[in-house]
C-alpha cells in the first residue's frame, strides 16, 4: 500500500498554540497537498505542494516538504478552537496518475478554549 | 458555485434494497469521484470518472455500480450491499486538467448505515 502515515495520531493543545503534525510517504511524488475534515463531514483542500517546492505559506498555515526524507508538515500557528479537525495529507505519485489521490492516516486535532 | 451538494445526507437499507446515492456540481469541473471512509479512517477511492467516462475503478464490488450522466452529476447505485458497506460515502470533483492542479472539491457526504 502506498498510504502515508501522519503522526501524531491525535493532538490537544490550547487556544493560541501552535500545531504541528507529520506526514510519510513511501514513494517518489508528483505533489503533496493537506485537507481538514470537520467531524463526520466532507474534506476542504488547504494547500498543495509541488515536488520541487520546500515551503509554502497560506495564513497560519505553513507546509514543508523534505522529498529526500520523503515527508512533510503542516504547521498551524495561533490555533484557534475553530481549527479543531481531523487533519489529512494526500499525496499525488507519478506512477498512479493525477487523479488518484492517496490519503495518510489523519491526525486529529482538539483546540481547547 | 464552488458547492459540491450530496443526497441524500443519511440512508438507512436493508440488505435487499436497492437505493442510489446523487452528487452534484456546477463548477465545470471535469473529474468526479466516489471514496468511501470508515469512521477515523481516511478516504479510500471507490471510482473516478473523467470527461464522463469511467477512469478508475479500485477493484470495487459489483453490488457498488457508479453511473455519470453529464458532466455535472455522479451517481452510485447500491444493491445487496452488506453490513460492512456501512460508512461516510463522498463525493469530490476536480478541475482534472494537468497535474499539480488535482485539487479535490469534497462535498458533505452520505452517512449510509446498512441493516
């Protein structure tokens, strides 16, 4: 299986904290892109990162990519209680066709007031 | 309209029913898929249609049949599912154009619980 694994498998942090969560992939990618879910509802597309790409910023959100450790993270700054989710990176292969996204195991998040 | 609209939200069949699951968007988008997810799991692709026309099928039962009509409307046509059919059924449409331009646009869901 190509699936991906996020760690940690579930976060807990304050209003106001910063939230980091992992991504590993297991083959060579065409991009990298992250999703939310709100609880038992559809997922939102956050960002996308290209291969050639290290770094991306949009908001509080910042995304890394290291394709040589084959893995990414997603950096959310200022948390707020409304970020709280479940939180998934899909990633693209070069080998499975752009339309086939593979979904990592999901973190999720829990932003205390 | 940047709105991917599912129905129906909740289904409840039996195992002898046949019921069908409607996805709808106005985006102009021309890739449309179907994932089913297990609670605290992640998606998992079912079928994926591009320019109406099936492109993917990930080896899924025959009792799951996915139909596309136009270019704006996704079906899936469900008979003799089993218990563990039970899930989040979602639908996503994409631009489908080039690579790196994949991004997926979900709609809500169908909770589809089967007796």
């Amino acid at each position: 299986s190509q699936q991906g694994e996020e760690d940690p498998q579930a976060l807990s942090i304050q209003e106001g904290e910063n939230a980091t969560m992992n991504c590993s992939y297991k083959t060579s990618i065409n991009n990298l892109q992250w999703y939310r879910q709100n609880s038992g509802r559809g997922l939102v597309h956050l960002i996308l990162i290209r291969s050639n790409e290290r770094e991306k910023h949009s908001g509080r959100l910042r995304v890394t990519l290291d394709t040589s450790k084959k893995s990414s993270s997603l950096l959310i700054t200022a948390s707020r209680a409304a970020d709280t989710a479940s939180y998934f990176c899909a990633t693209e292969h070069p080998n499975t066709g752009f339309q086939k996204l593979v979904f990592g195991t999901g973190t999720r998040l829990l932003v205390s007031p | 309209d940047t709105e991917v609209t599912q129905t129906p939200k909740h289904l409840v069949m039996g195992m002898t029913n046949k019921k069908s699951l409607k996805c709808e968007q106005h985006m102009g988008h021309r890739a449309m898929y179907w994932y089913k997810q297990k609670a605290k799991k992640p998606p998992e692709l079912m079928f994926v249609y591009s320019y109406e026309k099936l492109s993917i099928n990930e080896s899924v039962p025959s009792r799951f049949s996915p139909e596309c009509p136009n270019s704006s409307l996704l079906n899936l046509h469900l008979h003799a599912l089993q218990p563990e059919d039970s899930a989040l059924y979602l639908c996503a449409s994409s631009q489908a154009i080039t690579r790196d331009s994949n991004e997926q646009f979900f709609g809500p869901g169908t909770r589809l619980t089967v007796l």
